[in-house]
C-alpha cells in the first residue's frame, strides 16, 4: 500500500479543526467496516446452522460482500483525503493504513468463501474444505523450514471429512520453473498428511530445498476419500515469518 508524499513535512503542520474533523469520520468507518466483517461470519454459522438452503445462503454472503466492499471503497476515499489535508501525524496514518488492511482482509476472506460456497452448489458436493493460516519459519539448519497450516469444513454438520493432503513447492531450478512435492525433496517430512476430521485439523512438517531451487509459493492439495467432498487446491506465497 504506497504513501504519496505531501509538499509539506507532517512534523511541520499544526492540525486544524478541520483535519480533526476528519479522523472521527474515518475511523468511525473503519471500525464499521470491521464491525461488517464479524457480522458477516456471524451470519454465515447462524445461517448454516439453521439449515438455510445454500442457494439462500450463497445470496446472503454475496449481499454481505458486497456490503463490505462499499465500506473498504469509502475508507479508501476517506484516507485520500486525510493524505491531502496534511492535517495528520504519521503514527496516526499508520494506525488508519493498518485498519483499513484489515477490513481489505475481511473482504477477501468474505469473497472467498463466496466462491467455495459457488463450487459447492455448481458441482453438487455435499461438503468443501478450506485449507488456511499457512506458515512458515526457519529452523536454524541451511535450506529448512517448518511449515503448519489448517484445513476446515465450510459445512456445519457435514460430520467426518477423511482424505490425504499434499503440500508441494513451486519455484524455480536452475532457471526452469518447476513443481515439487514435499515427498520429492530429500530431508523433508511428512511426505503427505493423512486427514481425518470433523471440524478442523492442523498440520505441520518440515521442507528441506536443494540449493539450486528458488522456492516462489506453496500449493496444498487435499484429496478426499469420498465423493461428498471437493478436491481442493490453494496456494499460499512462501513468506518466512
């Protein structure tokens, strides 16, 4: 998220009434925009838990979307404005960029469970998985990591999803762009999760890279055992924490 300079340095302006004005205004819909987002999951277990038809209920997530997408596009124009008064310090630019991430958050994570919800009904599944909250972080040995992640049923009361998850590695070697699974890396372990579950499940293991191979994004793909459930692929940026 870039910051546009200002002709003026904010150390050298004094707030008016004005640029006061404005900060209220803005965060007051930051902190709707987040209050959108919650409603939004909120909904989305009391629907299902009520047993909403999914048709229903995919319009209602779509409408909640759509909801918060209209406050993100005012929180965009409110912060344009805060920039161009120079009425603001930079701690407080800092607090409203960072809020305002976090309701882009919500309204991406809104949209993606719209398009899963969309998968379910086109493809007449009986239930869907979300793999989420990938991480990665060194172990202190050349060319390792450790990575964990979750895989979650979107569908309440779906009872038990089973299957084997697959994590591979998409990258470049010795220019060549290439696609390998953990159970092809040398050193790495598990080379694939057994899934078996009625809510969620965490995993973990570790990937060990040859030297030659420049890791871009991770791809995790589950493959179910039954025909109630979806195969699923999603793919996370290989982001060290």
């Amino acid at each position: 998220m870039s910051k546009r300079g200002s002709a003026e340095s904010p150390q050298n302006s004094r707030p008016t009434n004005d640029g006061l004005g404005v900060l209220p205004v803005l965060l007051a819909l930051v902190a709707f925009g987040v209050a959108i987002g919650g409603a939004f999951f909120a909904g989305i277990w009391l629907e299902r838990h009520e047993s909403m038809p999914l048709v229903e209920s995919m319009r209602a997530i779509q409408q909640e979307r759509d909801q918060l997408s209209a406050q993100v596009a005012d929180l965009k124009q409110q912060r344009i404005v805060l920039e161009r008064s120079q009425q603001f310090d930079r701690k407080t630019y800092r607090t409203v960029s960072e809020q305002l991430q976090e309701a882009q958050d919500e309204r991406l994570a809104a949209e993606k469970e719209a398009s899963f919800l969309r998968r379910l009904i086109q493809d007449g599944g009986s239930g869907i998985l979300q793999p989420k909250d990938f991480k990665l972080e060194e172990t202190g040995q050349p060319g390792e990591v450790e990575y964990s992640f979750t895989v979650q049923q979107l569908i309440q009361d779906f009872g038990e999803s089973t299957g084997t998850v697959e994590v591979k590695v998409f990258g470049e070697r010795n220019g060549v762009e290439t696609t390998l699974s953990v159970g092809e890396l040398a050193g790495s372990a598990p080379s694939s999760h057994t899934m078996k579950f009625k809510h969620f499940q965490s995993f973990h293991g570790t990937i060990s890279l040859p030297d030659d191979f420049e890791p871009v994004k991770l791809i995790v793909a589950i493959k179910p055992n039954t025909d109630k459930l979806i195969p699923v692929s999603e793919i996370f940026p290989w982001n060290l924490e």
